[in-house]
C-alpha cells in the first residue's frame, strides 16, 4: 500500500481535473478523479482519502450537497474538503461553511496557493489520524486491562469461596453426619431469599455465606457436640457458645461473604419471640440473613439423622415448622418456606449425605474460570 496522501478531486469538468491533477502529481500525492457527487461519496467512502477538492457548480448533486452528505457520514465526516469554485459571494462561501467546508480554493487555481493549503490541511489530518489511532489504541488497553481485572476479581473471589468451603468443611470433620447438611441448607436459605424478593447478588452472598453458620463447633468440645443424649444444663450453655465462637473466627474479614458468615452465625438460632440465643434478640432485631438461615437450617437438622437422635419424617418435621411460626421464626419467612416449599424438597432429595457437594463443585468452577 502506497505512503502517498491521497486526494480526491471532484469536478464535472474533464479539463479541471486534468489540470489538478497535473499540479498535484508532482507534488508527490496520489490523485483520486470523481466526475460527480455520488461517484465522489462512493470513492470517498471506499478509498478514504486524504483530502477532498470539491467544485460547487455540479449537476444533479453540486457540492454544497455533497459536502453535507460527507461531514454526515461517519465514515468521511473527519475528512477535510476543499471548495474549488468561481463563486466570490460571500452569501455563497457561508453556505459552504454551514455545509462543512474547510477551506477554499478560487478558480483558476494558482498552484502556490493549492500546495500551501493542501499541506496545511493533510497535517490536519495526520493530526485527526493520530489521535483516532491513540484513541483505539488506548481504547484497547482499557479493554485487555478491564478482562484483566475481571479475570483477578474472579480469582479473589474463588479464594474467597475456597475459604468459605474449608471453614465449613471444618465444622464437618467433628460430626460425619452433617456432610451435606451445609449444601441443603444453604440452597434453602438462597431460594428463600429470592423468593422474598432480595437482589440476585444478596441470594448469592447468603448462599455461599450460610454453609458456615455452624463453623464455631469447632470449638465445642467433642463429648457435648457428638453426645447421643439431651445436654444437661451446663452442657447446653457451652453448646450455645458455638455461635459467638464462630462470629468471632469470621469477625474482621473484607470479603462481603464473610462478613455475612458472621452474621449468620452470631444470630442464626436466635428466635422471633426473642427467646433465642446468644443475645436474645426479637422481630426485626434479627437480622433478615439470621432469619432466613435459622428456619432453613432447624428444617434440614429436623429431616436429617444427629447423634442425639433419628431423622424425621418429612410431615412431621412441617408440623413442628409450622408451631414456630411468629414464635420461633419469622412469619413472613415462615410463609415464605410453605410457599416454596417443592422446591425445598427438590432440594432435599438432590443433595443426599454423602454427595459431593454443590459448594465444592461452584468453588472448582471459579478458580477454573479466573484461570482462563
């Protein structure tokens, strides 16, 4: 492809073309030839020239039109034009103007004055060139900078959910039989939650931050947590400690998943009536995470098999749900879980003891997304 600026030359004059074209030639541009306006917006348009010399008094299209039609396309808008005409008016030279011309030329051209005001506006448009290649440029390190940034804020999040995944299988190591107790109840907590009308990234902050509402039994010890029988009084008080203990482990994380985590876990067995634990808090005192997570998670330990007793049938497990209602929980969450309650079975039935669980499968994703 050739360096030469290239100029088109507009006119309906066979002679006044040859005769741009004989004064450009030397001066070491490539001369582009249009014989009207529509051949000179076709060749602008596929040839993109350097500059345009555009005579006025053209029939069918002159060239007030044609400048018009070109400062209005994208595509040639930046290109400058120069009107070549006999017009002296200057009615005729304003309406030029309002119609985008950059510049004039009178007829005859005298040849100084066209490669004075030839340079003059190809560094104009070297200029425009310039810029509107540091702009794509720049453009498209924003672009590779912003996947990068994506890409690293995927990463930081797989950490935060590989965190969030070794917390909760930590509690898990004391007792065998809550290996998928964390998956179910977590995916309640998440349908309940969109069900009650929370944003699609609240959802997903209580479904990756519940499974770690019980992580302070780390800190209970084994012939209290694993007891086959009722705890006796003294046991019983250093049981409910598992929720404090485990809002201190959580307690001055940045990560908006952990800071939730310590919510739930502080206030997770609180109850509406306030006849809770740890602080004995009432109603809307709960927070709406603490509320949604505690009717998830006594439905799931209900259902399920503990070391202190068998697990429920179903029916029996909503009947005593249902008792609860404006006393142990919340009567709009309560409601809530009724009416979602086949997708609670569903769930139920998908995650089984023993199975892999979905939190470990979404964590492997993440961190195999953020690597790509």
């Amino acid at each position: 492809m050739s360096d030469k600026a290239k100029i088109l030359v507009v006119d309906d004059e066979l002679i006044n073309r040859r005769v741009l074209e004989a004064m450009l030639n030397p001066l070491g541009y490539q001369v582009l030839l249009a014989e009207n306006g529509q051949q000179a917006l076709e060749r602008a348009r596929r040839d993109e020239p350097d500059l345009v010399l555009l005579d006025i008094m053209m029939p069918e299209m002159d060239g007030f039109e044609v400048a018009r039609r070109l400062k209005d396309d994208e595509r040639t808008h930046h290109i400058p034009v120069v009107m070549v005409t006999a017009l002296r008016e200057v009615e005729d030279r304003v309406r030029a103007l309002e119609a985008g011309a950059d510049d004039f030329l009178t007829k005859p051209v005298d040849k100084t004055e066209l490669r004075a005001r030839v340079r003059s506006l190809l560094k104009v448009k070297a200029y425009h060139d310039h810029m509107l290649n540091y702009q794509r440029e720049l453009e498209a390190e924003v672009a590779a900078r912003t996947k990068a940034l994506r890409r690293a804020l995927l990463q930081v999040r797989a950490a935060s959910l590989d965190t969030i995944f070794r917390l909760s299988r930590a509690a898990e190591y004391k007792d065998e039989l809550t290996g998928a107790h964390i998956t179910r109840m977590s995916n309640y907590s998440a349908i309940l939650a969109r069900h009650l009308g929370l944003g699609e990234k609240t959802v997903e902050a209580i479904l990756y931050a519940s499974p770690m509402h019980d992580v302070g039994k780390i800190g209970i010890p084994d012939h209290i947590l694993l007891k086959p029988g009722k705890l006796d009084p003294e046991e019983w008080e250093i049981m409910q400690t598992h929720t404090t203990i485990g809002a201190r482990i959580l307690a001055g994380a940045e990560s908006g998943f952990l800071r939730l985590a310590e919510t739930i876990a502080l206030t997770h067995h609180e109850k509406f009536d306030g006849s809770g634990y740890p602080r004995g808090l009432a109603g809307n005192k709960i927070p709406l995470a603490g509320r949604i997570v505690a009717i998830s998670d006594v439905f799931d330990a209900l259902v399920s098999k503990r070391p202190y007793k068998e697990a429920f049938e179903v029916e029996r497990a909503l009947d005593i749900i249902r008792q609860g209602r404006g006393s142990h929980f919340d009567p709009e969450v309560h409601d809530a879980f009724f009416e979602v309650l086949d997708q609670i079975l569903e769930i139920k039935e998908r995650y089984k003891d023993g199975e892999v669980s979905l939190l470990m499968k979404t964590r492997q994703e993440l961190v195999a997304g953020g690597s790509e």
